[in-house]
C-alpha cells in the first residue's frame, strides 16, 4: 500500500493543559511546519537515543532547519537503563547549557524510554518548559503519547519517580514504524489490543479482521493508531491523575510488570509489549476463574494475540518465572495498589473492562500457583 | 509577650488545589490534629535538616504519634548545598524504601532549603504524593509556604530544576521563630517588607511604626507573617504559573540573586534576604534614577531597612563586587530574562511596583557603574 496522505487529529481534552496528536504517514516532514504552528518562536532541544538518531535524526534536523527553528540534540544511549537519575541529569544539564528558557521546547524525539525521560525533564527544567513528542514505536504512539506520565526509574522499581506532564503537540509519524523490527512492532500491537478489550469490543472486532492491513501501513494503521489514542484520551480526560478510572488502562500490566521484573527487563526475554500480552490472557483466564466472564473470551484473546506473533503465557519464561510466591511478590510492590489491598483489572468479557478492588491476594495465588506449579 | 492563641488562616485560591496556612504561636504542638483534619489516614515522611530536628524533631514525632499517626524522618545536612540532585535522590528513595503511596504525605520541617528539596521529591515519588510545610524560618514561611515553587540548584545556577507543586497545609508556627538568630530572623523580614513595598503602602506603613513588637512576637509578628502570606496569595492565585503579575514578587531579587552568585551563595558573607533588602534598594535608586519614582522613597526604604539592621548597600561586599560588568553577567543569566531582554521590577514609590519589560542594559551598566567604580 503506497503512504496514505490522511492526517487524523486526536484532540486530548485537558482544559488550559489540552493539546492535539497528529497521526499520518511522513509526518516527520512536516515537524517543523506543524511545530511552528503551536509554538511560533521556540527554539528546541531534540531528545533521542542512537538508535533513532542513526536513521532518523538528520531528516528532523533538516526539515527543522527549513521552517527556521533553532534546534540541538542530546543522544543518549538506547535502552531502558538510559531512565535513570543519571541521565536525567545530563538531559537537564544540557538543556540549561543550551540557555532554552520556558517558552522553547523540548523535543522527545523517539520511543517510551526517551519520551518518559525528556518528558520529565521538560517538567523540571525552570520548573515547566514547552514539550513536544515525536514518538518513533508503536507502543509510544499509542501509550505514552496520551496522558502525560513522565518519568525515570528507581533502583527500587519502574517509573516510581517524574511528573504528570502533558505535551503541546504529539506527531504521530505512522510511516516511521516500517523501521521497527517485527517483534517491536508486535509488542507496541499489544497495546493496541487492550483499547479493544477494556471498552470496545467493535474496535476489537476490526483489529482481529484488519491485522495484515495493519501491518502493511497506510490508512488501516492511521485508524488503529488514531482509535487507540482516541480511547486513552477519553479515559484521561476524565481522569488526570489517576484517582479511579485511569487505572482501567492497566488492563494486563499488574501480571505483565511482575514478568518483567522477574526477567529483570532484559529485553532479549520479555519486552513491555509482550508481558502486556501474557497479562492480559491471565487476566482473562482468571476473570473466568472468578467466574466473572466466560472461557471462551479467554480462548478467543489467546487466538488472535497467538496469529499476531505475540506470547499467550509463560511458557517460554520458565527459566525465570518458577513460583506464585515470586509473582506475588513483584504483585504487592506494584505501585497501584492501595492500603495493602489487591486491586484487579478484571473483566466481564472482551470490551466489559472494570476496575477490582479488594481482589483476594489468597485467589490470585492460588490461580498462579495451578499454572506454575501443577 | 505571652504567647498569642490567636490562630490566622489564608486560603490560596488555586481551583482544587486550594489550601489553607495556619499562622500562629506553637501550632507545631497541634500538628497531628491539623494533619488528621486534612489527610486523616496519611503516613507521613518527615525531611528535616540537622539543626531543626536537633531542636524540635522530637516534639513534631511525639505530637504526631499521639494523633496516631505513622511517622519516619529524613534528616539532612543543613545548608544550601543540600538542594542537590544527590540529596533529591536520597531522599525520593527514603521515601519509596518507607513504601509509602500517593495518599501518604511528604512533610517538610525546615527552611526554605527544605521546603523546596522536600516539595520537588513530593512532586516527584509515584508522580504526586501529598505534601505538607511545617516551614520553621520567617523567610520560609512569608515566601516558600506560598505559591508552590519547589526545586534544587543547577550546577549552572540556583532553581533551576524543580516543579510547580502545592501543598495540602501550611503549619507556620510564629512561637517556633524565637529559635532563630536575630540575623535570620531579619533577612527573613527583609521579605516581609517587600510585599508592603510592592502594592501595600499601609502595610509598610504598619511595619514601619511596629519593627519592636514583631521582634517581640504574639499578635503583631502573627499579623505580619499573615498579611506576607495573604499578598502573595493573592498574586499566586493570579498567576500560578509565573506568566505576568507574579514577576511582581520578584522586586529586589535580580540584584539580589546577582549580588547572592558572586558571592556564590556563602552564608557568612551574605544571606538571601540581605541580598533582597540591597536589592530592593538598588531597584528604588534605580527607579529614581530612570524618573519613575522618588528618591524620598529610596532614603525612606533604606533607613527602615537599617533600623531593622539589614545591609542596605554594597559596601559589606567590596571584596567581592568589584565591577558593574560581574553584576551585568549575573543578572543576564538570571532565569526570568526573556527572549533577552531584561525585565526588572521598577516601582513609582513605595506600594507601587511594576513590571519593567525591555529595560536597557546599558541603563543598568551605567547605574552600578556609578555606584561601584567611580
């Protein structure tokens, strides 16, 4: 399928904190243009890892250029130790080096890692500067592009420190994904996948019957993308900072962040992505096992996460992930729970998400431990 | 003078994140209570600094234990070089190692030094927890306690790294004053003052006539500290996010700070609120010079300013400030320039400050020539 030239607006509804995600093919070459429409006088520091600098970065420079914005870069290296202290500091530094005042703008310019940290550093630096995302993976464009959550890491655990800090302007550049290998790719569809599981089962629907479409580009994966922002925004608008239905966007993740800790963020194990995929059949098979949806929606979620290429359980984790006890663990410390109380994304069936509190830690151990242990 | 019952509170008017500073004598003794009313099933994370919780940690622990409430405290070395990202980071991870959550508050028992690290790791852990300010010096409780400006120091320069972010309560104990030395307790007046200077000519006129029973403490020193607190509520309720007016708060400290860097910022050789009573001076003698104002106000302010015993010119400093050129470059990086412009807050007498934008350079080269090289 040739580009397609559709640009579709998401329109994230924040009150004085509102903003617009543009989603479309190629739309890196028109960064500075559409950059220039929302901050017409900023100069820009350019957040990216050297990964994304290697293939993209000279093209963003120049179109950049042409519209007459002043802009430097800060690379870091790829990879999810870069969202540490340290280098929070060095991006702050190096702003403040570059003399940026309020008014200019810090450019995040590819996937989660680097978002989450230029995000928190365009928080900190004078206490707020403008933030622009250009996210280059899918997960970016369809998670950590709506909702503001920025941050680092602590020794202590994942995205525990940073700010809730919302962009001026996301550019979704749908085209830039074909750089993405295959498994990126997939991981970032997980996500995609859970919008239609917490409360659309028609947008499910079409996913299931429009993955190759997808995968192609152009116009299906406009409408993917776009869909997949649309539903965070509207959770969002409603819920900021996360005091009730925001969490409903955790669908899968209490199981998927207890995999990934447990495989130690090695990326060569498990990505975000795919924990979210195996998170969510659990949360499936063990919203059926409360009796709350039926087997067959579990059996059905498996099916297409199975044709997409993606992990359906934690069978290839093995070497890792031995005992309900050490997925408890990592469950208790998870930063969502509240009073010492488990609580669940859970679900009635596929679009019926809803938000569990007071789950019996006694139940899920006794769920992981038939899967683990027998 | 005994101590006063007298209990003044001052809503900030920030939407739905409004709160309230209770001002008066011995408040720390009601600390618990005041924290239940608020936050009634909160942990709390004490951040202190050496000197206070020598004095008073002890009193604010067993206060809060008999309310029932949960409380572990982070002592630190006390002094400006604890506003470090290394001292962010010890105490963002003293407060994730006590496990506490989003709705378990960051208490901040100290001065500004404090208020600020304490605010920013509040700011920061889990992206928000509650905070609360128990600000233990004059300057802190006429100036921190208000408007939610929290952050560390920039190798590069003082504030800039931080967040916007508001306290849930402000405990201002005016008793807890009388444990500070008397040339603490000026410069921290040297604040008070300022917001008579910007638009209150009444309340300069008060302070000048009561300078002895504000020393004294009770009913005058709470009047004080509560009309400090209630005008710079009212520019924050403005201007949250420094866009105009709350620039306003900002009379005397481009030559303040300047005055503060080349001094770089050693406490026996200048404190912040000395560098703002020159300072604010200097923006009068500037105003007259410039035919905004007269140069009665500038004689009136600096004998008041002397009758409190704070330093009311250059001549202390000699060793230090040599020419105007070490100021011009001070006040050059000063982070409220704009687009390169200097913006300075001028005034047309006492009660009357403005926002000067585009005032020239050479104007305020010429001026602290005369004044230090001729």
């Amino acid at each position: 399928m040739p580009d397609s030239n559709l640009i579709e607006t998401v329109r994230v509804e924040l009150a004085d904190r509102s903003y617009d995600i543009l989603i479309g093919d190629n739309l890196l070459m028109q960064a500075g243009e559409k950059i220039k429409s929302v901050l017409p006088n900023a100069k820009c520091a350019i957040v990216t890892d050297e990964n994304v600098a290697a293939i993209h970065l000279e093209a963003l420079q120049e179109n950049l250029k042409a519209a007459g914005i002043e802009a430097k870069p800060i690379i870091l290296p790829a990879g999810e130790a870069t969202k540490s202290y340290t280098h929070l500091q060095t991006v702050i530094e190096a702003i403040i080096e570059m003399r940026l005042e309020r008014g200019d703008a810090v450019v995040a310019f590819g996937g989660g890692v680097i978002g989450d940290l230029a995000g928190f550093a365009a928080a900190s630096v004078r206490r707020g500067m403008n933030f622009i995302q250009i996210p280059t993976s899918l997960l970016s464009q369809v998670d950590s592009s709506v909702g503001g959550k920025t941050g680092i890491n602590s020794p202590q655990g994942k995205n525990l420190v940073g700010a809730f800090y919302q962009p001026k302007l996301v550019l979704a550049d749908t085209a830039i994904l074909n750089t993405l290998s295959a498994r990126e790719f997939r991981a970032g569809f997980a996500e995609v996948i859970k919008y239609g599981l917490i409360n659309d089962a028609d947008f499910y629907d079409w996913l299931e019957q429009n993955w190759d479409g997808i995968q192609e580009g152009g116009e299906k994966r406009i409408h993917a993308v776009a869909t997949s922002c649309r539903a965070k925004a509207a959770i969002v608008a409603r819920d900021e900072f996360e005091a009730g239905e925001r969490a409903l966007l955790n669908l899968g993740h209490t199981f998927g962040h207890a995999l990934e800790g447990i495989t130690k963020y090695q990326s060569d194990v498990l990505v975000h992505g795919e924990g979210v995929a195996i998170g969510m059949v659990l949360a499936h098979a063990f919203s059926a096992r409360m009796n709350q949806s039926s087997p067959d929606d579990t059996v059905r979620v498996t099916n297409y996460l199975k044709k997409v290429g993606l992990p359906t359980d934690m069978s290839g984790l093995r070497n890792h992930v031995k005992t309900a006890d050490q997925m408890m663990d990592f469950i208790a410390q998870d930063k969502k729970v509240s009073r010492g109380n488990l609580t669940f994304i859970l679900t009635h069936g596929i679009g019926q998400s809803y938000i569990a509190n007071d789950v019996p830690a006694a139940e899920v151990h006794a769920f992981l431990t038939e899967i683990l242990e027998s």
